[in-house]
C-alpha cells in the first residue's frame, strides 16, 4: 500500500526537486511540475507549446491514456503552453512504478497527438530556450524552457519595481485606489443580489481582488499593510451593499433623484431601527465576504514586494540547465 511518504520518495527518485508542495523536473523530454494537492494527490502540469488548440484533444488524450491501460486522473487543464493532468495513487499502487506509468502514459498520448515538447520560453517566446526554470504561466507556477538571460533580466525588473515602489509608495494614495477598486467590485455582486435574488462567494472574491487592483493603480505601498488595508476596504463594502441597494430602489421605484437617494438613503441607514432589521442580512453578507477574502487570499499575498521578491528568488534558485538545447548543440558540433 502506498503512503505519502512512498510517493514523495518515489517523485526524488525519478530526479525531480522540490520547493515546497512542488515538485519540478523533466520527463521523455517534456519539462514537468507535479504540483501536491493531498497526501496522494497530485497535478501533473506539462510544459508545452501550441499556436491553438486542437479541437477534440481532451478527448483524445483521454483516449490515447486509456488505451495505454493506465490509470491516469482526468485532464484539469489545456492551453497554449500547459496540459495538466491530475494524477491519484491508490491504495494498492506501489508509488515507483505506478509514477513512471503515469508521466510515460501522459507523455506517449501528448507525442500521438502531435503536441511536442515546449521549445520556446516562457518569458519572451524566443526559440531555443537554453534553461528551465519555474515561471508564472496563467497563474500556477510550473516548469518551463526558457532563456536564462530573459530569467535574471526579469528578476532585475521585479527588485528594481519593488525597491522603487518602497521609497515612492503611498498608503493614502493606495487607499484610495483601494476604495474605487473596492466599489467597481461591488457591482456585480448588486447586480446579481437584485435581479438574481443570490449571493456567491466567487463573486464576492472580486471585492478584495479588485480593491488590491486599485491599490496598486493608485501606487499604493505593496508591504504586508497593503493586505489589511484591502481587508478593511472590503469588509467596508459589506455596509456599502445594502445602502446601495436602497438607493437603486428609491431611484427605480420611488422616482427621487440620484442626489436625493443617496440623501434619503442614509438617512435610512443611520437610524437604530433599520440597522437592527437589516442585522441579519449584514451577518449574511459579513460571512460571504469573508468567504470572498479567503478565496482571493492567495491573489493578494502573492502581491506584496516581499512576495514578489520570493517568487522572483524561486524562480532563479530552479534554474537549470535545458538537456534538449544541450543535446541539440551537441548534435551539430558532431
């Protein structure tokens, strides 16, 4: 029976690294993440390249494992530059071999299907990439060929933008930002609360995400302040939903003016006997936001310099050597 354990062996077995719950490294010469989502769960992220995707490929790749007899989760993931793969072990699988099962598996049907290994990098898009490295592609970090000068310059531009946004940065300035940000993101939570009669936390998670947007438009500065600042302004927007709503309402039913609404309005909103009957829906909406926080929670950690800074130090520390340039190098100097 396979534990946790016996997988991640059986990943440092097959040569891959890691850095944290990622695993990186190179498979029949396709540049590969395993990228942990349980103890014996995993998303197989394939680094590839096409100008579009084939019409019907999920289904062919499906196919073509199938065919193969294997066991390999279903396809989470197809774009122009990965195809990610989820990847389960059993509890009778015996890790080593029901791995490299696996990646031969998901290499073979990419190859029968015409969809070769990534050849160009991830960061300029020029050919012959001579490194690999982890990059940011579509939001998931994953391995990929790239130019190890197009790497460090990327990683000079990131410090440069952090160091400049230390000293020029402002709080004032980015809580402004913060707040129209925070306002364009309650919209089509109104919308949809109005006319729709539901609320959804996926759509509340554009309230943080949009006040984070706006803070760094308005070049607010990107410390860990940065986060309790947007969490502030979203929870803000709590109150700001059901003032909202009564004005749409006495604009839309009642016929007052914009100006007159907005008056009327908060009149209504700072008596004790409105807030205590809308205490309830307040509640609701203080627990969904709270919800949309914690999905947007990666999105705005992963936007302070300090973070960037972290990101950018990964990405150069997992740089490596590119076997496929190497190989074609030595191929011509035969």
């Amino acid at each position: 029976m396979a534990t946790e354990m016996d997988v991640l062996s059986a990943i440092n077995q097959l040569g891959f690294e890691g850095l944290g719950n990622l695993f990186y490294g190179t498979w029949k010469g396709y540049a590969v993440t395993l990228r942990k989502i349980s103890a014996k769960t995993f998303y197989l992220d394939v680094a590839v390249r096409m100008e579009k995707v084939p019409a019907g490929l999920r289904r062919a790749l499906a196919r073509g494992i199938k065919e193969k007899g294997v066991r390999l989760g279903g396809i989470e993931l197809i774009n122009k530059k990965r195809v990610v793969f989820s990847v389960s072990f059993k509890g009778s699988d015996q890790a080593l071999p029901r791995l490299q099962e696996r990646l031969d598996a998901a290499a073979a049907a990419l190859r029968e299907n015409g969809i070769s290994p990534a050849d160009t990098c991830a960061i300029s898009g020029a050919a012959r990439p001579d490194s690999l490295c982890l990059v940011n592609v579509n939001g998931a970090l994953c391995y990929q060929p790239v130019c190890a000068a197009a790497v460090r310059e990327q990683g000079t531009q990131v410090r440069a933008k952090a160091e400049e946004n230390e000293v020029n940065g402002s709080y004032a300035m980015g809580v402004l930002g913060a707040a129209l940000g925070m306002l364009v993101g309650l919209i089509p939570n109104l919308l949809t609360i109005i006319y729709a009669e539901m609320i959804s936390a996926w759509l509340f998670a554009l309230v943080p995400i949009c006040a984070m947007f706006g803070y760094k438009l308005f070049k607010g500065k990107m410390s860990r302040g940065s986060i309790v600042i947007v969490i502030v302004m979203s929870l803000l927007g709590v109150v700001l939903i059901p003032y909202l709503e009564l004005v749409i309402f006495l604009v839309k039913d009642s016929g007052f003016t914009l100006g007159q609404a907005f008056e009327i309005a908060w009149l209504y909103m700072t008596q004790p006997e409105f807030l205590r009957e809308i205490s309830g829906d307040l509640l609701q909406l203080l627990l969904f936001m709270g919800l949309g926080i914690l999905v947007a929670w990666r999105f705005m950690s992963n936007q302070t310099n300090g973070s960037a800074m972290q990101n950018s130090e990964a990405q150069l520390a997992s740089l490596r050597p590119n076997p496929a340039y190497q190989e074609n190098d030595a191929y011509r100097q035969v």
